[in-house]
C-alpha cells in the first residue's frame, strides 16, 4: 500500500494507539506507536526526517506533551505536532509551554475518531512532499512499546 504520509503516535493508552493505527491504515496513512514517550523521543531523534505529523498524548508517563514536543522541536523544527488532551483549552493557552512547544494543533478528547483523521490529512497534505511516502523504511517492531 502508497501512504499519504507518516505519522508517529505517543499515548500511553495501549487499547488507543492500536485503534489509531489500524484507523490511519485505512486513510492511508502510515504510522508507527509508542506507549514509552523516552523511546519516542530516541526514535525520533533519528528518524524524524520521516514524519509529517506527530501526533502527542498531553497525558504521559514521566513527561507532558508539551514538553515532549519541545524536545522533539530540536531535532525538526517543522514538523507538524498535534497533541490531545481532555484538559479545558482555556487551561493550556495561559501555558507558557504551549508558545516554547510549537504545537500545530489541540485536539479535545473524547474526539471523533474521523474528526482525528481529517485533521491528520490535512495536515499532511501542508507537509512537505519528501515527508509524504511511507520513505521506505522499515521500523523494528520490537520498538513499538
């Protein structure tokens, strides 16, 4: 299968990242999972050339989002971060961390998951066209955690 783009996924929720994995699939995007956002972060640091958009629990073990896509923004200053969260909005725009983050995108849970996926798409479609194939590549699966 020709993907649309590449996407990464952080979320501590096992059950979620599964059902947007297989979701993504069928839009015809490709995606990697990872529950454990320190090996996110290692994973990206070498491969971040291959992502359109990653997509970021607010939520997680040992770090926020905000401060996970801070990190990452010193490896790929364009890439598109969208992070979700069940918090109020009004609650993380008075957050310094949003502005030092440069998150594209606050998605609310519970969200649509067809909601998700438009936005994904239309994301991708602002990316830049070498961030748009699948780049054959190969990931180790033993390293979706």
């Amino acid at each position: 299968m020709h993907y649309s783009c590449s996407v990464m996924i952080v979320d501590d929720d096992c059950d979620m990242i599964q059902v947007y994995g297989l979701y993504f699939t069928r839009l015809g995007i490709d995606s990697i999972c990872f529950s454990n956002p320190q090996i996110a972060l290692d994973h990206f640091q070498q491969y971040h050339d291959r992502y359109c958009v990653v997509l970021l629990d607010w939520n997680l073990p040992n770090i926020n989002g905000f401060e996970l896509a801070k990190r990452m923004r010193k490896y790929d200053s364009d890439v598109k971060i969208v992070l979700l969260t069940g918090r109020q909005i009004d609650d993380l725009l008075k957050n310094e961390i949003l502005i030092e983050s440069k998150v594209s995108d606050i998605l609310i849970k519970p969200i649509c998951i067809d909601v998700l996926g438009s936005r994904l798409l239309e994301l991708c479609s602002q990316t830049d066209s070498h961030k748009k194939s699948s780049n054959n590549f190969e990931i180790d699966s033993s390293r979706k955690t």
